[in-house]
C-alpha cells in the first residue's frame, strides 16, 4: 500500500516538475514514507530520521518530510519532538505535497494531516518504473476498527477509486508491458462504484488483457462473498491465491479483536473456496500474544492452521497501539511469551510450506518468467499463479514476461525448483474448469 502511495506522490511531484534521485545525498527534498501498524516500523523511521540528521548538518537547505500513517498519528508532535522534520503529511494530503514542501522551503514547517471521506486519487496517474508486477489501488482506508489496529485512525473511512479509472489504468499497464497487477485495499471486499462491487471489478480488470494476472489484497473474512469466488473460479487470469487474515485460533480472542467472524465461519469459508476454485491457495496474517491470550487460545491458533494449512502465513507479535481500544486492555502477554508463541507459529508454518511443496513435486506449474534468478545467471526465476517463487534453467529463447510450463522436481519452505517444459498461454489455463 505504501509502494503504490508513494507512486502516487511521485506522480503529484513530478507533475510540478520535480524529479526523483537516486540518492538522498542529491536530494533537495527527502520524504519517507511511514507506517504505524506496528511499533517496530515506526522505530525504523526514528533510526532513519538519525541518518538524514548527518545530511542535514552538511545541508542545512535539506527538506525532510514524514509521509503516511506515522504523519497521521503523530501530527504536529512529529516537528515538535523531532526538529530536523520539516513537513508532516497524511495519506489524504498528498495534492497538497508541493505546497507544503513551499512552505518548508521558505522556512515555515509544513503540516497537512486532515482525512478524507472521498479522496482516492483516481486522476493522479503514479510514476512507476517499467516492469512486470504493480500495485494499484482501488479502495482507501478501512470501516473494520480491529481492536489492535491503528489503520481507521491513520488511514480514514473506506472509499473507493470508481471502476472506470481504474480499468483505464490497467489498460495502460498493459500497453507498458506489465504482467502482474494487485489490487490494493486494507478491505477489498467493501469495494463499491454505484452498482458494481468487488467481484464486477475483478472480473472487468481481468477482461481488459488475458495475459495479466490480477490479484487483490486484502480480504476480510466476514465480506468474502459466494459471488467473487465464482468469479476467481470463472477467469483464468485471476489468480487462485486469497489473503485471508485470521488473526488467531481462537473464538474469544477473535470477539476481543472485533473480527466480527468465528473460526467456525472462517474454515466453512476455506471450504467453500476450495470447493469452487479447486486448487485456490491461501496466505494468512496471524497475531501472537493478543492481551489476555491464554496457552490454550495459542493452541487454537496452531490448529487453525493445521486445519487451513496455508501456503504462507504474515505472522506477528502483537504491538499495542495508542488509541485503539486493545490498548485500553489489561492482562498484556509478556514479552517473553509473545516471543515464544511467535516463534511456535513460525516454526509450524515452515514446516507446512515444505510439506504442501513436497506435494508439487512431478507436477507442472505455469510461471510467468520474472528475470534471472538472485543466486545464479543460469537460471530464471518466476512466479506460479499460487504467488510461489519457481527457480528453473534459463531457456535463451524465453524473455522475461512470458510464461512457461515447468515441471517441478526440488522444494524447500520458500521456493520451488524445476525443468522447463514449454512455453505457456495463460488465456487457457483454466478452461476445463469453466466448461
Ligand atoms: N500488532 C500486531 N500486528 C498487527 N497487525 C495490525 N495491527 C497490529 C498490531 N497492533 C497485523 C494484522 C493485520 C496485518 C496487516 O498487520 O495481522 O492483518
Ligand atoms: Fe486494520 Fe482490521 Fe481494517 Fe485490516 S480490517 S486494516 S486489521 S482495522
């Protein structure tokens, strides 16, 4: 989310004629970018902001600015405690950027954290650089109000960008030569434009180019409908892959975290997902030490995920947020056992993407070719519609951007290994399914 804002801005900056650097040294203007989901990402920013303070010694003309959600929740305390920060500006704000960064430069501090019900810069075209994978929004903030969770208050009311601006932005990554398309929301399920919702959005993306996969993040458990697992199931460019969060095991944690769904409900859901779109794959995010989580509620939580077995699992210990209502709550876990319970799922999770790995094995696989492989320039390494890395020979004839069949041979936790079959076409990768 924080990749396709900053594109955002990129975009708004650029269009008053400034340009990006490579480099902070070369910079007149640095911005970062922040989130505050949890308290470690905002630790790294204050790390950051120590850096950028050598910079300014030597550049006192520096402007240096905090994006985001850290800009939303600290507000002006940010310029106050941190005086090397010139500007502070919300999500909703951006328009506003080379204003601010006007006021800054003629040595007025620039703060611009106001929400908005309605803001989705639908018109704003993001500077991306060529390449095969984007992130595009579709709907901005979040109605869910999770009990741990800082993003109704950083991040504002939930709207949506309207269908047609974001097909015509899907049109011109295709005419660039992109692949891989996300569709970004904190609760994608919510989307609106008048009559239409998220599944007619789906299906209208994937219709404007068969040869780009489209995948969405994320989704909501209590809003997952019948209706867009349909359509995942009807359109062979939308991948089978869902980001599901469950947060944890547990009914009573679950009620506490205002999740508004069971663990009853969310494995029906599971069930009925792979029932309609067989061999959808599932990602997960999970909370460790929630306050009051008991050695038995962690227990749920490690069954749920024997149960669901997921292919890969976000996994966090639980960070209290000011402002939220969990962070009112008493009976905090220790440190130490979140630490532990953390550790426990992580280990769990290895072990059930190797095993769900090792069950690939002699099977094809579609890939689209993302480039030469990290660790060696003999091979190539792309990803399955499953969102799984797949490292495989490189082949002269195959560019990247194309998609080939591979036959699987080696697996570990994180990626899959394989020979090269053919070349694919991924407008019919699902026919059978849709006959
Ligand atoms: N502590 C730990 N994890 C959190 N998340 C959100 N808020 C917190 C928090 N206070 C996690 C949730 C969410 C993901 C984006 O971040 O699992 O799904
Ligand atoms: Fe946060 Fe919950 Fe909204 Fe996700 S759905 S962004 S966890 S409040």
């Amino acid at each position: 989310m924080n990749l396709a804002d900053t594109e955002i801005v990129l975009g708004i900056l650029q269009n008053k004629g400034f340009d990006k650097t490579d480099s902070a040294n070369d910079a007149d203007v640095v911005l970062l970018n922040t989130c505050s989901i949890r308290e470690n990402a905002e630790q790294r920013i204050y790390g950051r902001l120590g850096n950028y303070k050598n910079l300014k010694g030597s550049k006192p003309d520096l402007i240096v600015g905090i994006l985001g959600c850290m800009a939303e929740r600290l507000r002006k305390n940010l310029v106050e405690k941190k005086s090397i920060v010139d500007l502070v500006v919300g999500p909703d704000e951006y328009r506003r950027l080379p204003e601010l960064i006007d006021l800054a430069y003629n040595g007025d501090k620039g703060i611009g954290v106001k929400l908005s019900k309605t803001e989705t810069y639908d018109d704003i075209i993001p500077h991306r650089e060529d390449g095969l994978q984007a992130w595009l929004s579709v709907m901005r903030g979040c109605d869910k109000f999770c009990t741990f969770c800082v993003v109704p208050f950083t991040r504002g009311r939930e709207r949506s960008r309207s269908l047609l601006s974001t097909l015509h932005e899907v049109k011109q990554l295709s005419v660039r030569g992109f692949k891989e398309i996300t569709l970004l929301g904190q609760n994608v399920n919510s989307y609106r434009d008048g009559e239409n919702d998220f599944a007619d959005l789906l299906a209208a993306c994937a219709e404007v180019d068969r040869s780009i996969r489209i995948r969405f993040t994320t989704s909501h458990p209590q809003d997952l409908s019948d209706k867009l697992l349909l359509t995942i199931a009807e359109h062979p460019n939308l991948c089978n892959y869902i980001h599901l969060p469950v947060q944890s095991g547990s009914d009573r944690i679950l009620e506490l975290m205002n999740r508004t769904y069971t663990i009853d409900h969310y494995q029906n859901l599971i069930e009925k997902a792979r029932k309609i779109i067989p061999g959808v794959s599932f990602s997960t995010d999970i909370i460790a030490g929630f306050p009051t989580e008991t050695y038995e509620d962690h227990v749920m939580t490690l069954d749920i995920m024997r149960k669901v077995r997921y292919d890969g699992a976000y996994m966090f210990k639980y960070s209290p947020r000011e402002g939220t209502k969990a962070y009112r709550m008493k009976d905090e876990v220790s440190e130490e056992t979140k630490s532990k319970r953390l550790h426990e799922i992580i280990d769990l999770q290895q072990l059930i993407s190797y095993e769900k790995n090792q069950e690939l094995l002699g099977t094809e696989e579609i890939v689209l070719v993302e480039g030469l492989s990290r660790k060696s320039e003999k091979f190539y390494a792309g990803r399955t519609d499953t969102n799984k890395v797949v490292i495989f020979p490189k082949q002269n004839e195959i560019v990247k951007g194309s998609y080939v069949k591979v036959k699987l041979n080696k697996a570990t936790h994180a990626t899959l290994f394989g020979d090269f079959l053919d070349s694919a076409d991924i407008s019919t990768k699902n026919l059978a399914l849709t006959a």
